[in-house]
C-alpha cells in the first residue's frame, strides 16, 4: 500500500492553547486509522487540521505527495477531496434522503446524482428509502445516510468525528462493524476518532493513543493491549491492576504472590524495583493451584464473568472466568498466574 497521508510533527492551537504537539503519523492507500484518547486530548483538533479547519503552527501535512497545511498555508477544506461525517449527522430536515446524499454533487446531472444516491443507498443498507425525511428514520438509519453523504463525492479519505456516540451500544457496535465493511469493500481510506476503545478496536487496522495532544502510541489493537508503550497507554487500554515487585530476572518479577514469568525481557539490573500489570485474561481458573483468591465483586458479562479478587497481602486483581463458573462473593477460588505478555513499569511510588 501507497502513502496516502503523512502527518510530519504538526501542533496546533486551540483557543489560545496548545492542543496538539509534535504530531506524526502515516496513513496508508485503504487502511483504517482510528484517533484514540480521553475527552479534551486533541484528536478532534488533529482531525480538523487534516480536514483543513483547523491551521497547523508547526509541522506539515502532506496529501498524496502535496502539502496541503504547513505554518502560513492551508489548501482549503473543500479542496482535499476529504469525507467528513460528524457526530450529531448534520442532515437538513427539509430535504429528503436522496437530496441529502447528493448535496455535494450540485455539479452534475439530475440523472447522475439519482444514480450517485441509488448506489449510495444500496451501500448503506437503505434502498428505496431516499424519498423519506430524516425525522423518519432511527439514529442508526440516519447516521448511514450522513455516511452515504460523505462517500457520494468519492473522496479520497473518510473522516469521522466521534460518529456513534449518539447511539445506544448495541447499534453503536453493529453500526462500527457495517462502516468498517463498507469502507474495506469501496477501498476507502478512513480515520475515526473516538473515546472508545472498543470501537477503535472494531474498526482500526492501526490505532494512535493521544494524551494532553502527544501521541502516545500508534500500533495495532493487539499491541496496544499486549505491549503499551507506557503507563499511560498501558491505563486506558482495557482492565488490569498493578503489583509491586521487583525484577528477578529479564524475564520474571517477584511478587508477594510469588514468581510471574513472561516472553518479555526487561533491560533493567535484576533487583529493580517495578510495577506488574496483570489483565483479567492474566489470572485463569485453576482448581489445582496453591494460589487462591477472595472472591469481592463479579460483573456477569454473558460469556464470562469479570472477578475481582483479593489474594494475601490485600492484594487485588480482576479476572476473567467462563460464566459456568459461577462462584459467591466471599467464596475462595484456585487462580493461577499465566501473564504470558509480561508488562511491567519502573516502580512508581504513589
């Protein structure tokens, strides 16, 4: 796959701040990319500015070879062939569907934009609907005509600002899976920015953690989970708790609850002192084990149970259980350690 977008150290300032800061990324011909991080972190600020909304006051951004914003120049938004569809739809009420998927295509024919939004209906699941209104069909339908819209023009590039959040999870989920297929089908490149780790994990082939408008990390959502580049990361990817312990080996920490092996070497001297993540995935059912944990507060999930467990020394971990295991708050269960992607930090005194 070809270079589609470069981002080469950008910052941008929004009312008055700094919210984005030493920004990179290459985004790929096809490739799904989604921007990741809390509330407030900057990534809507770094979609604006790939859009072209929003100037950049360092750093350049490259579209197929051209820049398009460096510090003092901006190629205008309408003019980099971009998608946009935003969280709140953004559709007239006074136009019907077929009239909202079109209204970029004011340039051409009556018979080609009917085509344009036959084919874009069909896409999006929504086939002889273009002659109702948008307050006559559900959020979900609503969102696909917004995204129907966005990829009438074929654009080079798909934006989302935030797109499911207005919806109730279930459709959120189903709704992210269908965008991702459409998009993987058309061949078009997209870039979701989101709050939600599940969603980006749904739909990104890579994924970039933003804090305080730094990159933290841009990989998969396997090593996002697996092997976080930092702390950060590391906290607001998926579940776990920290243990103290200090390093055995490269390969092992010592812990209060005894020796945790991994397939990772850590580079520190053996002695250091750290901080062991353990995720639920981390902490199996053994009936066998010598090891056993103080059953303080479970979450039925379907499929698994989520357990928190309380080991000697007040310790406490989070564990993923098959739900025929059902077990009572208070009830003593056998676990064993299996952290076989080992993440660990410099201790960090609290």
């Amino acid at each position: 796959m070809d270079k589609l977008l470069e981002v080469k150290n950008i910052e941008c300032i929004y009312e008055g701040r700094p919210a984005i800061h030493d920004l990179s990324m290459t985004i790929k011909e096809g490739q799904i990319a989604c921007l990741l991080g809390p509330s407030g972190c900057g990534k809507t600020t770094a979609l604006r500015a790939i859009a072209g909304f929003e100037p950049v006051r360092k750093g350049e951004i490259i579209l197929k070879g051209k820049t398009v914003s460096r510090p003092g120049f901006s190629i205008a938004p309408d003019k980099r062939k971009l998608g946009m569809v935003f969280q709140d739809y953004a559709l007239f009420p006074h136009m019907n569907i077929s009239d909202n998927i079109c209204f970029g295509l004011r340039n051409m024919s009556g018979l080609s934009r009917q085509h344009i939004s036959n084919a874009m209906l069909k896409t999006v699941g929504l086939t002889d609907m273009g002659h109702r209104y948008p307050h006559e069909l559900s959020g979900g339908q609503q969102q696909r005509v917004a995204l129907a819209r966005a990829l009438a023009p074929n654009p080079e590039i798909l934006l989302m600002d935030e797109p499911f959040s207005n919806l109730d999870i279930e459709m959120r989920e189903h709704l992210s899976s269908e965008v991702r297929d459409i998009l993987k089908g058309q061949g078009i490149t997209g870039i979701l920015v989101t709050h939600d780790q599940n969603e980006a994990f749904a739909i990104g082939d890579a994924i970039g953690v933003i804090n305080a408008g730094e990159l933290q990390q841009w990989d998969t959502a396997y090593n996002l989970y697996h092997e976080p580049a930092n702390r950060f990361v590391a906290d607001f990817i998926g579940q776990g708790a920290f243990l103290k312990g200090e390093l055995s080996s490269p390969e092992a920490v010592k812990t209060d609850i005894g020796i945790v092996q991994g397939n990772r070497a850590y580079g520190w001297p053996v002695g250091t002192k750290v901080d062991l993540l353990l995720r639920p995935d981390d902490i199996l059912p053994d009936e066998n084990s010598k090891l056993f944990g103080s059953v303080t507060q479970k979450a039925f999930k379907g499929a698994e149970i989520l357990y928190t467990l309380e080991l000697n020394k007040g310790i406490k971990v989070l564990s993923l259980f098959p739900s025929h295991h059902d077990h009572r708050i208070g009830e003593k269960v056998g676990i064993r350690i299996a952290a076989d992607h080992m993440i660990v930090f410099p201790e960090r005194n609290l």
